[in-house]
C-alpha cells in the first residue's frame, strides 16, 4: 500500500518539487536514459504497474474489450475501470502520444511482415542452424507479443 507522510507538503513547496521532477523529466531525451532513470527512481513492482497501466490505456485507445485486456495482462478489472476513467478525462497530449503509438504500430505490422518473409527463406549451405533457429524464435516471439497489442 502507497505511504505518504502524514504532514502535507505546503503548496508552495509542492509546486516547486512537482516544477523541478517534470522538468527533469523533459531532460531525459532517449528512451534507455529514461529507462536508466526510471529504473533507479521505482521499485521493480511500481514499474510493472506503471507499464501494465500504461499498456490498459493503450488497449482501451485500440478499442479492446475490457475481459481481452484482464486475459491478456493480467490485471484487475478495478485496474482496466480506474484507467478507463483517467483516460476519458485525459489530457489532450496524452491523446496524442497514444495516437503517436499507434501510428509507430501500423508501421510495425509491415516490418513484422518483412520479417516473417525473411525468416521463411531458405538457410545458406554451412549455417548454424541452431543459432538461427533460435534467432527465428526470438523474433517470432517478439512479432507474437507486439501482435497482441494490435487491431
């Protein structure tokens, strides 16, 4: 359960803290110094909530049923409500970055094509085939779990 101290910031103070951690935030301009960040700041848990509630709005966006999205991340169904809510009253940018997602995603669709033509392709005379069937497998299994967050 979340612990806040029982003696409120003022509202100044809270501005103040709140204006330096978002700014600090916009510093961040790749996604593995972000990810460095993040990873340092939160607990494992507090991550895997983060990205599981994320990865609820970005469903809900697609039009998922609330039941595929329990089934297929494991969440609450309190959790899909409480996103599905906060998502309704979201702010314009965050309707935009996942608009932005989804966009990256149709993209995605056509590589992961590409991608699948190519693992069908008949190996070279001399190959490891054990080393590239298990790279097959990993794509495959990164094309699968991409697919599940898609239309």
């Amino acid at each position: 359960m979340t612990q806040i101290s029982k003696y409120p910031l003022t509202k100044e103070v809270k501005e103040e803290l709140f204006a330096i951690f978002w700014n600090s935030i916009s510093e961040l301009r790749t996604a593995s110094a972000t990810s460095a960040f993040f990873s340092d700041l939160l607990t494992d848990t507090e991550e895997i909530m983060l990205v599981k509630r994320f990865a609820v709005a970005l469903l809900l966006f697609q039009g998922k049923k609330p039941i595929e999205i329990i089934s297929l991340i494991h969440v609450s169904f309190s959790t899909v409500r409480g996103v599905s809510s906060w998502l309704h009253r979201a702010n314009p940018q965050t309707i935009r970055l996942l608009e932005i997602i989804e966009k990256k995603q149709s993209w995605q669709v056509i590589i992961d094509a590409f991608d699948t033509t190519i693992d069908k392709l008949p190996l070279r005379r001399g190959t490891n085939w054990s080393r590239i069937g298990k790279e097959k497998w990993q794509r495959a299994k990164g094309r699968n779990a991409r697919s599940l967050f898609r239309k």
